[in-house]
C-alpha cells in the first residue's frame, strides 16, 4: 500500500534523460515506484497533462521563513538554501527554522561575514541580509584588513559552523571590500580540506579597472587554483555587469583546467541590496558600473536616487534598508538583453533567485501568517517568479534551451553542486526511485510567472501541486496552510 500515486503524469528525470507518461508512487516521504499498475495507494491525485518535474532547488534565498517559503512553492521550489550570506552560529539558526517549521527544505552555509563582524567588531547581529547592512554603522569589518589574532578567529568561528553542519562557507566579498587575501586563503584551504564549496559574491563589481569585475574573477580564479577549494559564484549576471561576456571567457578557461569554478544567475537585469553597500558610495559609481545613480530605487516606495549626495543620506540613516538596483535595462536594450543571455544561459549553470525578504511599508521584514502576502508588502519580483520566469521565457517561448536542460539548471545542476560534501542532495533534483519525493507538477502550457516591479507579491501560476518529501504543499494550485513538512539540508556533522 503505497502512501500517494501521482497518475498519468508526463515525468522527467534530468539526469538520466527519461521522459515519458507513468505513474509515480510515494512511501515514506520518497520515490518508490514508477511506471504503470503500481497497486493500491492511500491515495491518488491525478497528473494527466502535467510535466512531472524535480522540485526546484534554490541556492541563494535571503526570505528563510513561512512567507519567503509560500511564494517560493507557486515558483516550483521545494529546497531553499542561503548560501551567499550564511548564517553564524549555524546551529542556532537550524534551531531556530526547526521550532515553526518550514514549508520548503531549507539550509545555511557558514557566514563568514557575520564571524568577521563578530571577530573585528563584537557586535552579534542578525544572520540576514538586513542585519548585515544595520552593522555597517561601524565599518572596520568592511574597510579593513583583520589583523593576526582576528583572522585566527574569523577562522575559528567558519571552522566552528562547518562543524555544525553548514553547507560550506558564503563569502560576500563585496559588502566587506576591505578583507585581505590572506584571510580568504585561509578560509579557502579550510573549505578544500574538508571539500565544502564556497559562494562567493566576488570583491568588486565594475566595468573598468582598477578593482573591475574582471579582476575580480581573476582573484576568485586564482583561490580555486592555489587552494583548491570549490569556488561558486553566486549571481553572475549582477558582478559581472557589461563585461559578462569576457567574465564568462575566464570561467570557461578555469573550469577546462580542471579548477572548480561553477555559477549561476537568476533572469531579471534588476538586482536588490542594502544601500549601506560600498560600491553605491563610490565616487565614480556612474562610470564604473554603467548606469546613473537614478538606476538606484528603495525597494519600500519606489523612489530613484537623484546623486550621490541623498545616496550617502540614505546611507547614514538606514545602511540595512532594501533597494532595487537596474544594472541592465531588458526591457528596452537589446544589448543589455544579450548581456544577461550570457549568465542565464551559462553551459552547466544554475538558475538561482537570490530572493529577497518581504517588506512592509515601515521597512519592517514580514514574517506573519497572512496568505496571500498582505497587499502593501514588498520585495524583488524573484522573490516571486524566477525560475517560473525562466522556463516560460528561455525554454517554451525563444526555446534557447531545450526542456530537459532547462528544467536541470533547475534542479539537477545545483544538486550536483553540493552532493559531494552534502550526501542528502543526492537524492534531490532527480525523478528515480529511491530519491525524496520534492516533486513540481507542472501545467507547462500555464507556467509562468506574474510579479513585477510595481506587483511583486503575484504569486505564480502553472504549479498545479507540489510535494516536499511526499506530502502535498499545493493541490490543484491551492496552497495548504497548515503543513509544515520541510527538512533541514545540512552537511554531516562529526557527532
């Protein structure tokens, strides 16, 4: 008696190619069958029309927590990890996602730079992207080389978070520009030894030099090859800016060496951050990153920064607040357009969303219970529809990817990303018996995504039903309030 059958479903399996209508039968919160007259079950929701997919696997999600998860589920996601900025101490934060219960499958790398705020400033922040920004009040962490005592430290505290269990190490170089190459080796030949990946936001962010976003991929190049560790570069599409076709040259060159260099991208030309980053401060800003300071939009009410001057105001009252920054102009570039081709379609990439937090209209982050999202708030639109965006746009309509590949950038890509230091990604992102049942029913003729800039909160449509391990978190597109199955991903920890 198996738990569910999924019948009649079309299912695919990015790894081994097959695809093909069947029946898929669940036990026990994983895969236990597939093909036809599986037997009886407790029970049984029909698939017929719909494209049987691995659940979406999001490697750069900031939201962590009930709202981000529900809008992340009509996106196809069932595993959303925060690896870019991690957290610190990694097992309180396990602890803490453990006690509500989560929708989807979550996960955390170490945070190295809450371990170097710590270290440098002894303030005990937030582990997110807002409190982040909040402790640039004090900028010694950013601006500055650690010294000895306090590198040993920053080592010893990622050393500590590896041991609890992170999925490697985030290094968001560019929020803390000042950090030496000393530092990062170390931190470098840590993760190589215990064979973690690194993800790494890379130091600068610039279309000329000195500081560029090419040399930048040089450094990050050069610490794959002289420490050997895994260097993942977390959205390749907003570093590299207007010179994404020369930084995807050097990948390629890296990874035909042998080096572990891997990316992934998410497809909007608009990225969002805290506005206490340093490159916004920049003097030159204009001309290093190709666009006027007007590119600059707070994320709460949709105002366009006029200089730098009200850029450093801004600055000053609230590092921690969320903007939107339009790097690309897609809509009306075609240029601009072929740019971000470049990184979305990058050969064996993934697509992430880098999802943002839900804000309310005081700049408060929204971690209520309210479904659909109370109207007034806000957030990114990827925090909506990225990977829905994707496949509507780069697979049904231009077909710049086939649907298997597509749907592997997905899914397969950033599970092979991480299963050789985190075995539970193994069975994730793939269509097979014996893997966990994270499944995304699709109805691929629907797909699509509906945020935007001034409607971010659009949740999207085609997800007809999603299972996180075996059970349904949406059933014939309606979203159970009550389920909590999400599980912690997490590296194998000594005890």
């Amino acid at each position: 008696m198996h738990d569910l059958v999924l019948s009649g479903g079309r299912i695919l399996d990015p790894e081994t190619g097959a695809d093909g209508v069947a029946d898929l039968a669940i036990e026990d919160g994983r895969i236990a069958a597939i093909g036809d007259d599986l037997g009886a079950a407790r029970r049984t929701v029909s698939a017929r029309g719909l494209l049987v997919a691995p659940g979406f696997i999001d490697l750069h999600a900031h939201g962590q927590c009930l709202p981000a998860d529900r809008m992340q589920a009509f996106d196809g996601v069932t595993t959303t990890l925060e690896l870019e900025l991690g957290v610190w101490p990694v097992a309180r934060w396990y602890d803490e996602q453990a006690r509500p219960g989560r929708v989807l499958n979550y996960g955390a790398s170490t945070g190295w730079v809450f371990a170097r705020i710590a270290a440098m400033t002894a303030q005990q922040t937030e582990s997110s992207i807002a409190g982040m920004g909040r402790a640039m009040q004090d900028r010694r962490w950013a601006d500055e080389v650690a010294n000895a005592a306090e590198t040993a430290d920053i080592v010893a505290r990622v050393r500590s978070g590896l041991d609890q269990g992170g999925i490697g190490i985030g290094f968001p170089n560019a929020y803390a520009p000042g950090t030496g190459l000393k530092e990062l080796s170390d931190l470098c030949s840590l993760a190589a030894s215990v064979g973690a990946p690194t993800f790494t936001h890379v130091a600068y962010m610039s279309n000329v030099d000195p500081l560029s976003s090419v040399e930048a991929y040089t450094r990050l190049i050069g610490l794959a090859g002289s420490t050997g560790a895994h260097m993942h570069i977390c959205h390749f599409n907003s570093t590299s800016l207007q010179d994404v076709e020369r930084s995807a040259e050097l990948v390629r060159t890296a990874q035909a060496q042998g080096l572990k260099v891997t990316v992934e991208a998410y497809p909007y030309g608009t990225g969002s951050t805290v506005i206490g980053a340093a490159f916004f401060s920049d003097p030159a800003f204009p001309e290093r990153t190709g666009g006027d300071y007007a590119s600059v939009e707070t994320l709460g009410t949709g105002h366009r920064f006029g200089g730098r001057d009200e850029i450093l105001a801004a600055q000053a009252e609230d590092p921690g607040a969320l903007v939107l920054w339009h790097f690309l102009d897609v809509a009306a570039n075609e240029r601009h357009r072929a740019l971000l081709d470049v990184s979305v379609l990058f050969p064996g990439g993934a697509i992430a969303s880098d999802a943002v937090p839900w804000l309310m209209p005081d700049g408060s982050t929204y971690a209520g219970d309210a479904w659909p999202l109370p109207a007034e708030a806000v957030s990114h639109p990827r925090s909506s529809g990225t990977f829905t965006r994707f496949l509507r746009e780069w697979v049904r309509e231009r077909r710049a990817v086939s649907l298997m590949e597509g749907l592997a950038k997905c899914t397969l890509v950033p599970a092979q990303l991480l299963e050789a230091s985190t075995p539970a990604m193994r069975r994730k992102g793939r269509i097979q018996v014996g893997c966990d049942a994270d499944i995304a029913c699709l109805d691929w003729e629907a797909l699509t995504d509906r945020a935007d800039f001034r409607h971010p909160n659009r949740a999207s449509d085609g997800v007809r039903h999603l299972l996180v391990g075996g059970e349904l978190v949406i059933e014939d597109g309606v979203l159970d309030l009550d389920v909590r199955p999400g599980r912690p991903v997490r590296r194998p920890t000594a005890a």
